[in-house]
C-alpha cells in the first residue's frame, strides 16, 4: 500500500467518509495512481505533498488531522469538479526544481492541519484548499498571505467574519454599550472582533453618517456597521465561512 493512502487513512476520525472517496480519487486499480476524479494535475500536487508528509514523524493526533483536513479538500474538490472546472494558469506547474504553487499550498494547508488545536477550523482549512484550486484570480503570493492569516485567527474569529458577510440575517447591536459592566461573553467578542479590525479584515462603515469609523478599542466595537475588507471577503469564500451554522452565528450575535 502507498505511504500516502495509509496517511489518509488515518484521517477518518477527522475527514469521516470523505476518506473513502479521497483514496478512490487518487489511488486506481492496484493501488497506482489515477486521480481522475480531481483532474490529474491537481492529482499529483496532491499525492507528491502527502507522500512527503508520510515519511515524516507525526503523532497519531496529527496523523489524524493531516489526513482528514487532506481527504475533506480532495473529496470536496471531486464534488465540485462534477460542474465546475479547475483552473488552468500556472498553479500546478513547476519552475525549476521547487514545487509548484498548488504542492506548496497544499503543503501549508496540512501543516497548519498538523499543529491546529482547534478542531472546529480543520474543515474550513480544507475548503481553502479545495476553493483555491477552483479560483485562478487568487494566486500563489496572495494564497500564502491568507492561509498565514487563516493561522492566526481563532475559530471565534471564523465566526465573527462570517457573521458580518450574512449579517442582514441578523439582528445586530447598533448602539455603544451603555455604562456598567457586560458579560465576559461579550467583552471576550468584541476583543475577538477589535483584533479582526486591527488586521484590516474588518471596516466600520455607517450607512446613516455615509461615512467609515477608526476603532480602536473594545467599546468602538459596533456589529451593525462593521463590513468586511477586501482581504476579509477573500478569506469568507476561500474558507467557506458561510457553512457555519445560523444558531452559531445567532448565539455570537447575541453576545457581540
């Protein structure tokens, strides 16, 4: 058996069923490879970047979270594959003897996978992964740039952007806290949020004044006039944020 299907085999407490069709998509009969059902360029990005990863040592947490995030982005992009079209620059190709963009993405997505505490962000990681591939306008310098940021921020922090790209389905607070204390739910929310201000990932406009706002402290925090930047809708589609739940986004709606 090839190191890099036992490596995706791990992944199935993480990746669930999409493990079964990730090793169908990259592993044809005899165990050689195919990777037709993802296209062969994207195929071999694939299995040249697992392989690699097999041969290391890894713990079996991490063993568990490499294959899964891995299998999540194969099987995703074999779906999407069924009507959509990967793209067709230079993302899969070499230059000289370093990887190409694709392998070299693929391999941050993993090992961001391989030491990501939170869980609950692992799926988003694959779909960074599995967009990318489908989306020809974001390349290799920016796609580094945003899996770096992607890194950074906290599964919370997930939610708070997603929340502002939906948040005309949600009520949102449109006045400053009045004095007095607020929850530690929510100041820990806001803080969240004041970080993703800082990053330039999110803006305060207000569409009463038709005019942005500078926030630089928790109580400046207003959800219903923040937006996201340029960077911040990139990381939402890239990610898939919008695949979080309503009564996730709902409960964060309250606190903030």
């Amino acid at each position: 058996m090839k190191r890099y299907i036992g490596l995706l085999r791990k992944g199935t407490q993480i990746g669930g069923a999409a493990v079964g069709g990730a090793v169908g998509s990259l592993a044809g009969p005899g165990g050689t490879v195919a990777g037709a059902a993802i296209g062969a360029a994207a195929g071999e990005a694939c299995v040249v970047v697992l392989e690699d990863l097999a041969q290391r040592f890894l713990s079996p947490r991490e063993e568990q979270r490499v294959g899964g995030v891995a299998a999540m982005a194969i099987e995703s992009i074999r779906e999407r594959r069924l009507w959509d079209e990967v793209r067709d620059d230079d993302f899969f190709d070499h230059s000289g003897d370093g990887p190409s963009p694709a392998e070299e993405i693929f391999e941050g997505v993993l090992l961001s996978a391989k030491q990501e505490h939170e869980e609950l962000k692992l799926p988003f990681l694959a779909n960074f992964y599995a967009n990318l591939v489908f989306t020809p306008y974001v390349q290799r310098a920016e796609a580094n740039y945003l899996l770096a940021i992607a890194e950074s921020l906290t599964y919370r922090q997930f939610c708070i952007l997603s929340l502002v790209n939906r948040k005309t389905e949600f009520e949102l607070r449109s006045a400053l806290w009045p004095g007095g204390s607020i929850s530690a739910d929510s100041l820990d929310a806001a803080q969240q949020a004041l970080y993703l201000y800082q990053r330039q990932l999110l803006i305060s406009y207000s569409e009463e004044y038709g005019r942005g706002g500078f926030v630089y402290e928790v109580n400046l925090v207003l959800p219903c006039e923040a937006i996201l930047s340029s960077t911040g809708k990139r990381l939402v589609d890239l990610l898939g944020l919008d695949a979080i739940s309503e009564d996730e986004l709902r409960a964060l709606a309250k606190a903030l």
